[in-house]
C-alpha cells in the first residue's frame, strides 16, 4: 500500500489517460463543466486535489485559479497545459487537510475523485473550511466516489482503520478507498453548514452534487 503522495506521483504521467480514455470520464468532466458554466459569480475558484488539473481544462471562463493538490509530479504535468485565457493558476503542493482557506474569498470550490480517502471527522473540518472560505452565495462542487450503501461503507472503514493500525500510521496518509454512502455524506455536510445539498447527476458508484453558502 502506497503513501499518498508517492501513489499520485507514480501515476501522473498517465493520469489523463487513465481518467480519459480507460476510465471513459469525459462525460463526468462534461457535467462539471456545465455545471460551473451556470454561476454568474465564478472569478475566484479552489480546486482541491487538482492533480494534472483536467477540472481546470474545463474553467472556460476568466478566473483566478488556486489548484491544489500533494503530489509536485501531478502539478508539473498541470503547469505545462494550456488553459483558457484569463485562466490564471496559482498551484500549491500540499495536503488541505493541513492548509488554511482564506475565508470568505472564492465564488467556487471545486473537487473531484479526490475526498473519499479520509475519516469522518477530517471530512467535517474540511468541508468547514470550505463553508468558510466561499462568500455568501458561493458553491461547492464536489464528484467523487460514493458508497453503495451504509454496510459497505462500514465494511471498507473498518478494514481502513485496522490497516492505519497496523501499519502505525496517520488515518488518510496512505491510499485507501474509504467512500461514504450518500446519506452520511449529505449529513456531514450539513453538519459543516451546508443546508442544502443537490445532486447534479449521478453513475455507477459516482455522484456529483453542488451545496450553495
């Protein structure tokens, strides 16, 4: 079982690929973008977990951009992309469950396949930090991986949190699938300050769902 970082810099070479053409994504990165497209108030955004940045290929609107994410490898292949003028990216290397947001200040957080690696309580302090750091009327956009239902969420915790034990390690430094099923999702988000969660569209094991501040 691969740290965190090491697992994405090992894959950032062939991320897009991965995603695009083996994982057939393009539609999911479709919906994200017109999802965005529908905000009138979109000129500063927070990705996190931006990886080699295919969310930001989709910003087709002027923007300053912050795009996060832990692996220097994935941000490399990130910064070599042309994107959509008066797209201005800001990168930062690090994980955001360490970082602070600056409050108050984005239109749009955006993230995707990127949050279905932490524990319950890291998931509330995140998704709080990112209530605070949107301004009033600002949108979080979040696809990624869902549980099926709540016994294969605790099935696959249970087995994460041995595997921390055993290994001795911090909860979420290495890369474990732990998903929530879609009630304890839309719980800790509104448990964070989102009062009302959408879901946007939705796949096999896949949801992409917007909560306005």
């Amino acid at each position: 079982m691969k740290k965190m970082k090491e697992y994405f810099d090992d894959e950032a070479v062939e991320h897009d690929n991965l995603f695009l053409k083996d994982m057939e994504m393009t539609e999911f990165y479709d919906e994200v973008e017109r999802t965005l497209e529908q905000y009138k108030n979109k000129s500063s955004v927070l990705v996190l977990g931006c990886g080699s940045g295919l969310e930001i290929e989709r910003l087709k609107f002027p923007c300053n951009v912050v795009g996060v994410d832990i692996s220097d490898k994935m941000l490399e292949v990130l910064k070599k992309k042309k994107l959509y003028d008066g797209v201005e990216l800001t990168t930062v290397c690090g994980s955001f469950l360490d970082l602070d947001f600056e409050e108050n200040h984005y239109d749009i957080v955006l993230s995707c396949y990127a949050l279905h690696h932490f524990n319950s309580e890291q998931k509330l302090n995140l998704y709080k930090k990112i209530y605070t750091s949107l301004r009033n009327g600002g949108v979080f956009v979040n696809g990624d991986t869902i549980a099926v239902s709540k016994d294969e969420e605790n099935e696959l915790m249970t087995k994460a949190v041995q595997l921390y034990k055993d290994e001795n390690m911090p909860f979420a430094s290495l890369h474990v699938d732990v998903p929530f099923c879609w009630e304890h999702e839309k719980k800790v988000l509104g448990n964070a300050g989102f009062l009302r969660v959408d879901l946007v569209k939705e796949w096999q094991n896949t949801k992409l769902y917007k909560c306005e501040k």
